[in-house]
C-alpha cells in the first residue's frame, strides 16, 4: 500500500470543488431524415468526490453528452456550448491537447468490458499503457508493470502478479470490468466518467464491480459521472441525479428527493413502470404511452407532452426550462406544472390499467400438466484434433434439472449467464431425446413422437425470443411473419386473412400496419409483434426467453402488463427463462433458480423471495439493487467471492460451496459433506409444501 | 378489445394518445428498396454505368433493325473500306459490315454474360445454403465437390471440350461457364448461411415447424439478396470477359455466329494496318465491362449502406434506423 498513497492525492483535500462543469451544450448529427439534435442545452455541474447519476433511456442523449465531453465524437457532429473541466475550456480543443487530459484527468469506462481491451496484449500491458502514456519519461516500464499489479490488486483481481500476463478473453466480464477501472484510475483523475459499466454483466457480478467503483472513488476523490438506465443501481450509487429526456435535462436534484418526490411526470412514470423484486401483492405495472420522440424535426413544446398524462396547452406550445421547485432547494425540474405534481403515486397520475382477474379454477395439485422435465441433462462434447477427433471431455450444460408446469402457470427460470438456461429451452423445444432424462410436453413424452405428431405438438409450446430485432425476419411484412405459423400448419387462406388483423388487436397494435416491415417499429411494438405471433396457433405453452430484457425500461411496463393480461384472459401456460429477477417477481407464480446446470431452488415465489433458503438464492437477492435510495444504502449485500467455475470442470459434490459464504463459515468435518455429497433437492424445516433447496445446511435468511 | 382501451379511460380523452398501437407514420415510406434506389442514384459513376449498360443493349439490339447490313452479307463492292457513310465500322477483308458484325457480336457477349452471371448466382446460392443450413455429410460432400472444380482448370477442360460441341447451339457453351463460375460465391453463401442461421428469426420459423427448404428460401437467402445481386452482376463482367477469351482462341463460339471474341481474335492481325476491325469489338468489349463493374460497385455502395455500415466520407447518410429510435 506503500506505493499507492503519494500518487494519490489526498482524497479530501478536493472535496467541494466543482470538477466539471456542462454549460448549454448542443450536439447534433447529419442523418436522412434532417438534423437530429441529440443534445439540447444540456447544463451540469459535477463536484469533487460526488457521483452524479445521469438516468435516461435510449435517444436521451446520455451517452452523447459524455462522448462530447471527452472529445470522442465523430467529425460530422456539431458540437457547441461549454464544458469546462477545471479551469479549462475542452471544447474546440484539438485532438492532441485532449488527449493530454483524457486518461490522466478524466477518464472513461465503457459498456463492454470485451470490447474495451486489447485482445493482442495482455492485461498488464495495457494497464502499463496507460500509465507509460501520460508518464513521459517519468516512469520506467519495470515501475509501471510494478504499479499496474498494485493497481490489479487494488481493483480486487486476485493473484495479480501471475494475472499481469493473461490475455483479456481469459478473464470473465466482471474481472474485465474491473481491469478497465484500474486502468481508468491509473494516474489518479480527478473525474470519471462510466457509461452503463454494469449493463452487459450478471446481477452478482455488477454488485462487485460497484464496489470495486466505490474502492476507486474513495482511493482517487474523484467525481464520477454514472449513466444508466438502471434506477436501482442510482439509488444505491448516486448522490444527485439527473433524468435525461428526448436531449435535455428534465429533473436534476438530490438522490432521496429525486425517488420520493419527482417533480417531472416523466421520472414519476419511470418509477412507476419498474417492478420491484420487493414488491409484495399485485398490482399491474404503470406503463408510459408511446415512445420516445424523434430527435430529428422535434416539435415546439415539450418533448414529453404526447405521452404526459398532466398535458395543458402551454406544453405543446412552449418547452419548459429546468428551474428550481418552488419550496426545493436543489431540486429542479422542466415542467410546467411541476408543483401541482402533488400526488407522488404513479398509479394515480397515469392510471394503471385494472388487473385482469386470473381466473384460477382448480389448485394447482388438480390441474394438468402441460410441461414435465424429469432429470433433464444437456451434453456438449468437447472434440479435439481435426483429423482424428476424438471426445476429451464433455461439458453438461444442463445436469439433470426437473421442474413442472401446470395448466395456467408461470414458471420463472431464473440464472445468471452460464447457468444453462438458455441450453435448458432449447434442449425442451427441440423434440428430440435429450442426453439424459425425460421431457413430456402435454402428457406426451417426447422420445416417442414421430415427425407427425411432432410438427402437430408445436403447435401448442412457442416461442418469444429475447432480441425483438432479431427474431423478426427483416425482409417480411408483418402480415407474412404472422401468417407465416398459420400457413405452415395449413390454415386456409381466408382463415388466415382473418386472424392477422385478430392478432394485432391482442396485443394492442393496429391492424393497419399489417403491411408494414419490422424496422418501421419500434422495439417494445416488434416485441408485441413477436408475441403476436407466438400466439398465431392458439398454443397452451408458451416459452419466453428473457422477453424484456432488450427493451427500454418506460416500454417494458407495457409488455408485462400485456403478457400478464393475455395469460389471464387466454388461460396460457408460461416458461419464463430471466435473469432480471423484478420482473419474476412481479408476474410468475413459481420460480426456479438455476446454478451451472442444476436448479438450486424451487417454490412459490412470495416463498423464495421471502423466505430463500440456498446461499446462492440469497446472494442473488440481495445483489438486485432496488429503487429506494434509504433502502437500499441501509441494505445487507451478500457479495460472492471468485468466479463462475467451468462448467467443464465443476467442483465435487455441491457445485456452489467453491463460492459459497455458508460453506466458508463451516468446520472442517461439516464441509467434507459439502465436497463429497451433492445436496439433494428437498424440503427444508417447515417450509411450505413445493418450495425445495439444495443445499446441506439450508437455512432462511431474508435479505428483501 | 385491448387492454389499453381500459387504460385510455382513464385518462383525459383530449389528451388521449393513440398510445402504444400507433406505429410511427413516415411522411413517405422509407423502405429498403427506395433507399437503395435512392443511394444509387446519387453516385454519378454507377448511374453512369447503368446508362451505359442499357444504351449498349439498345444500340445491341436495335442496331441491327436501323442498319442496312445484314451481320452475314457481304457487300462486294466494298473490301476492307474504313468508316464511311456507307458502312458505320467500316468493312472486312470478305466485305462483312463491321456494324452488324459488332452489333451481333455484342448481342451475344452480353446474352452470355447475363445468363451465365444469373445461372451461377443461383447454383451458388442453393449449393452454398444446402451445405451451410444441413450441415454434417451434406455439407462435407457438397464442399468437396466445389473443392474439386476450383481446382480444376476451366479454361483448358472447356478448350478441350470445345470441339464435341461443335455444331451444337452456344447454350451448351453458357452452361460450361456457369459450371466454372460459381465456386467461390457458393463459399461465400454457405458461410452467411452458418451466420443466418443462428438468428433468432430462423430459430423461431424452426420451432414453428417450417420445413428446412422453405427456411432456406424464404429466410435465409432473401436476407442475403445483396451479395446475391453484387455477386451476379459482377459474374457477368467477369463471364463476359470469360467468353471472349475463349472465342479468341476459338474454343468458344464458333463460326458462323460471331462474339465479341471472335471478331477481336480475326481483327488483331490487322489491328495496326486497319484498325477498324479490331478497334470498334475491343472498344465495346471495354465499354460493356467497365459499366458493369461500375454497376456492381454502385450496388454494394448502395446496399451496404443501408444495411449498416456508413462510409467515413458519407457525411450525409450515417446509417438511418426506424423512425422514432434515436441515435
């Protein structure tokens, strides 16, 4: 530690001093359809030692502002307006002088961590880099390898001296993340700039990297700008926030004045429409109608006017500026009626469309089966040689997972990546025989299918897939991509022309754009679109893989609402496969959670969010960061320690104990039945009846 | 009845917005198509080479009708004449109008060309989509044999089967270039298909049951239409050329019908002494090529755009997205 303090500055002595400061700054882009003003007038200040969270969704502008402020934006954009880093002026400084400032004063941490390093050169090459940049002369490459290993052991990289000379893709995400902060804090800035850093990685993993940012802004004092869309993580991070919309700012103030009394309709929609992984009951979400504008060829007035529920004329005519609140100090607000916003609840200033009542004729014990995985395995062989290729080892993507659906149900399958989930669906909605186990899908066993009964039986199992963009053939209209199951199943013609304009209506689209191609939509309607045609056959089953997730978190409302309604009114089955677990919560009855290829628990899921049982349920909880500035700073996080295992290579018996905080804390005579017997699935104390753990020592430890 | 009808209630009917069922309403519809069309036309070169291509059609096909020479006549008062009033081109050592003779051999050059780029597009693409979607045997088999033709040499297997077809019609001879000319794109194909097919748009037609040549068709390669379409524009610069060079030595076609080809290969003798008889067919040849590629290049500018990736220099069309998601 020795090494580190001269080179930091002392922390405190900073503190106050506004870092950077946004003055009006505009920046637009050339495009087809005019000009697009991606920036408008933006104005911010950012303070030593403080983080500013910048919340917005996608075409608010946020990331552009950043780009602007570093200097990284292409030659066509227009930029003009002021930011003033210190003392100097950045804008309209060449290239050269900005990159004297960039990596020594201010720095940035991208999105993909993958795509942020090097592949060619190790680890500790790039770290060095960044120190040898700004170092002219000052520092030799033996005392810039030697302060890039403190620096990798400062961001929690474990054994850094050998890691020095590994390669980026044999890191995980959350180690890569964690390189690009040391190399961000490598010459002590004085302002970071993170663009979503945790977007692209698991819940566990982000809460690591959180931390690791808050190690880096306590180390270097440094004012970090975060921008995200995510306001769980704000609330946990920030100090002050700033909600961008359609380019400008709308609302900027303190981090608990922000969530407990917005003062702007649209943040009051915001949070309203996420669900809460500690919601309890149900209630439907509160969407925001409509999207978010063009930026090309805005009209005059508010941006937000056509989707505000408290419009008046003046909205349209006239844009408000961000003011202070009457009564506020701190707190300012673009709307016109902002201090009427009296009535902080989303439900009531959007109205929330009225839940559909499930109609829930039998128990679930009376009701059938529609989906029946028995000890379900997935084996992928690992072949080495060209010539001869021989088997070395096999990696069990799935390791014998079993689960039930029932009639009019809603299973959530939750995990983080490389749990084998996504191998788990697509291992059910194959038909064949799996490696090992038994799928029945409506009672029907699916080893004993011929080619018949197999195309008969899917019509009744489809499929939603995640990337809206992705799963709709670009070059089809979308009366063609929903004819499309019908024809292939033989529906008459007329039958069809009938159905189409039927299936838009369900799910909220208008029938005449039935003509239409899928990039003319946007993509919370290309997801309903996928939905739609999910539905096309009437199916019992329906599998999601992660419907939501690619989507902004104001349209998200929307889709869940529609799944939960249409689930109600059609009596449909749901296999929800997630790793966002809010969302779980707020419309599956039961969930399972999935770790390197065994469910690791089962249960209702006021029973497992309530009351986990396994470790790693727990972690998992409390790493989901929730929008409650007071909760969530007051909150236990169980953080897991190391990496995801090979699923190649698991560790013996319980796969979890090489992570596990409960195993950690055991003697040595109970571990030995952690490393040599794999827990079987099983009720716990008094637990309800379905709800299962597998783990030896399960215990209830509420973390929500 | 949607769930929105519920929740527009509820709110002030004179605000109420069509909400989430209205799709953005474009002042003209921005399809793919007008794009592309749109792109191309602003490039001078490629236009260029379209007006090229068609008035060499035209002037091909209505040449002849407007001529007072037939391609085969031979005017005895006129031997060896340079370019009068009489003869446009000039005449031949026999008294052959040059005119006509160019004109029928560019007819044929480009019928060629055209068909062979078409024909060898499309094996390209269904061998290429077979092996790349089917995989396994299909495809180990179906790459082997296209392993095998690159290897061998078209040039000398056409010139040695150029003499069995002899008499026959030059359709045999557009055939034999097709077989020669579609490896590479095929290659090509296969690896998208190994792409296309991982998307989420094919896996969802396969587990809606959608039987694997209707995928292929309607998915895969659709989707893959503007290197199909570079590709066969530029197969008919290279089949043109292709031709000719074989007519020049003659294995291709053969007397008494004229190509481009052959008029070169009887007009190079002379090219110094009487330039009219090699300078018109070789001059067309390069016409014809040349626009062709500039086509085909205008094409992939055009296309490519759309489909993403903006030019540096293109400081007026970075990549447009849907109407309503911003940059």
């Amino acid at each position: 530690m020795s090494l580190i303090d001269p080179v930091f500055d002392r922390a405190d002595s900073r503190a106050g001093e506004a870092v950077l400061r946004v003055t009006d700054l505009t920046v637009s882009f050339p495009s087809e359809q005019g000009r697009v003003q991606a920036v408008r007038q933006l104005s911010y200040q950012v303070d030593a030692g403080e983080v500013l969270g910048i919340v917005g969704e996608s075409g608010s502008g946020k990331s552009v502002s950043s780009m602007a402020v570093m200097g990284l934006l292409p030659p066509q954009a227009k930029v003009s307006g002021s930011v003033r880093f210190r003392d100097t002026e950045l804008l309209g400084k060449p290239d050269s002088e900005l990159s004297r400032i960039r990596g020594r004063n201010v720095a940035m941490i991208f999105q993909d961590p993958l795509s942020a390093l090097t592949p060619v050169y190790t680890v500790g090459d790039q770290v060095s880099e960044a120190l040898l940049a700004h170092g002219k002369g000052r520092l030799t490459k033996q005392a810039a390898a030697r302060r890039a290993i403190e620096l990798l052991d400062l961001v929690g990289i474990p054994n850094a001296t050998s890691r020095f000379k590994a390669f980026p893709h044999e890191f995980s995400g959350g180690m890569r993340q964690r390189v690009v902060i040391a190399m961000a804090i490598a010459n002590d800035p004085d302002l970071i700039i993170a663009d979503e850093p945790t977007t692209a990685l698991d819940v566990t993993v982000q809460a690591q990297v959180l931390e690791v940012l808050r190690t880096a802004q306590e180390v270097t004092g440094a004012g970090i700008v975060m921008i995200t869309h995510d306001l769980g993580v704000v609330a946990g991070f920030a100090d002050r926030v700033m909600v961008m919309y359609a380019g400008r700012a709308v609302e900027t103030g303190a981090v608990d004045e922000i969530f407990t009394r917005p003062r702007m309709p649209y943040t009051l929609g915001l949070l309203g429409s996420i669900p809460r992984v500690d919601a309890t009951g149900r209630q439907a979400l509160v969407p925001i109608e409509g999207q978010p504008p063009s930026l090309a060829g805005l009209a005059p007035g508010c941006p937000f006017a056509p989707r505000c529920p408290l419009v008046v004329p003046v909205c349209e005519e006239v844009e408000p500026d961000l003011e202070e609140v009457r009564g506020l100090v701190g707190h300012r607000a673009a709307c016109h009626r902002s201090e009427e916003l009296g009535d902080p609840d989303p439900a009531g200033v959007f109205g929330v469309p009225e839940p559909t009542v499930r109609s829930t004729a039998a128990p679930r014990g009376r009701r059938p089966a529609v989906l029946t995985v028995d000890g379900l395995a997935k084996r992928y062989d690992i072949i080495k040689g060209a010539v001869l290729r021989r088997r070395v080892g096999s990696v069990h993507a799935v390791d014998g997972i079993s689960f039930e659906i029932r009639e009019g149900e809603i299973l959530g399958l939750v995990g983080e990546s490389g749990c084998g989930k996504t191998s788990a669906l697509l291992e059910i909605l194959s038909f064949t025989t799996p490696s090992r186990g038994r799928v029945e899908v409506l009672g029907r066993n699916v080893a004993t299918l011929d080619r018949t009964t197999r195309k008969r039986l899917r019509r009744d199992v489809q499929v939603v897939f995640q990337d809206p963009i992705a799963s709709l053939d670009p070059r089809m209209p979308i009366a063609d991509i929903l004819a499309e199951p019908l024809s292939t199943h033989r529906v008459p013609k007329e039958e069809i022309r009938r159905r189409v304009p039927e299936l838009l209506r369900l799910v909220g689209l208008r029938p005449e754009h039935a003509s239409r191609y899928p990039a003319e939509f946007s993509g919370g309607q290309r997801q309903r679109i996928g939905i739609a045609r999910a539905l096309a056959l009437e199916p019992k089953l329906l599998v999601l893989d992660e419907p939501v997730s690619a989507l902004d978190v104001s349209i998200r409302a929307g889709v869940i609402n529609l799944l939960d309604d249409l689930r109600a009114r059609l009596g449909l089955a749901y296999l929800f496969v997630a790793h966002d677990l809010s969302v779980v919560r707020h419309i599956a009855d039961r969930v399972a959670v999935m770790y390197l290829g065994k469910i690791v628990e089962v249960g209702d899921v006021d029973d497992v969010f309530g009351a986990p049982q396994h470790p790693y349920t727990q972690a998992l909880l409390s790493a989901i960061p929730i929008p409650d500035p007071v909760k969530e700073r007051a909150r236990e996080r169980i953080l897991l320690t190391g990496d995801l295992p090979s699923p190649a290579d698991p560790p013996s018996g319980c796969r979890f104990r090489s992570r596990c905080f409960r195993y950690a804390a055991l003697s040595e005579s109970e571990r030995d039945l952690c490393e040599q017997q794999e827990p079987p699935r099983e009720r716990h104390g008094n637990s309800s009846d379905g709800h299962e753990a597998a783990c030896h020592y399960a215990q209830v430890h509420t973390v929500l | 009845m949607s769930i929105f009808a519920t929740s527009s209630s509820t709110r002030d009917p004179a605000t109420a917005a069509p909400g989430v069922s209205g799709a953005p309403e474009p002042e003209e519809q921005t399809t793919r198509t007008r794009l592309v069309v749109r792109r191309f036309l602003r490039n001078w070169q490629a236009v260029f080479g379209l007006c090229a291509i068609v008035a060499l059609f035209a002037l091909a096909y209505l040449g002849p009708l407007v001529s007072p020479w037939g391609y085969a006549e031979s005017d005895y008062t006129a031997f060896l004449q340079p370019p009068s009033a009489d003869h446009w081109f000039g005449t031949t050592q026999i008294g052959n109008d040059v005119f006509a003779q160019t004109m029928r051999g560019l007819q044929k050059s480009l019928v060629i060309g055209l068909l062979v780029g078409v024909i060898s597009t499309g094996l390209a693409s269904v061998v290429g989509a077979a092996a790349g979607y089917f995989g396994g045997w299909t495809d180990r088999i179906l790459m082997w044999f296209t392993d095998l033709l690159l290897v061998l040499p078209a040039f000398l297997i056409i010139a040695i089967l150029s003499p069995s077809f002899r008499g026959k019609t030059w359709l045999v001879f557009v055939a034999l270039l097709a077989a020669f000319t579609w490896m590479i794109t095929a290659r090509i194909v296969r690896g998208m298909t190994l792409t296309l097919k991982e998307r989420e748009f094919v896996t969802a037609a396969r587990f809606m049951g959608v039987p694997a040549w209707r995928i292929i068709a309607r998915h895969i390669l659709p989707n893959m239409a503007s290197l199909l379409i570079i590709d066969a524009t530029i197969a008919v610069g290279g089949a043109i050329l292709a031709e000719t060079g074989l007519s020049y030595f003659g294995f291709g076609v053969q007397p008494p019908d004229v190509s481009l080809g052959t008029l070169i290969a009887s007009g190079t003798d002379s090219a110094i002494t009487f330039p009219w008889l090699f300078l018109f067919a070789a001059g067309f040849l390069i016409v014809a090529v040349l626009s062709v590629n500039l086509v085909g290049d205008g094409l992939r500018d055009a296309l490519d755009a759309t489909s993403g990736r903006a030019s540096k220099a293109d400081e007026d069309d970075p990549a447009p997205g849907p109407v309503g998601v911003a940059a």
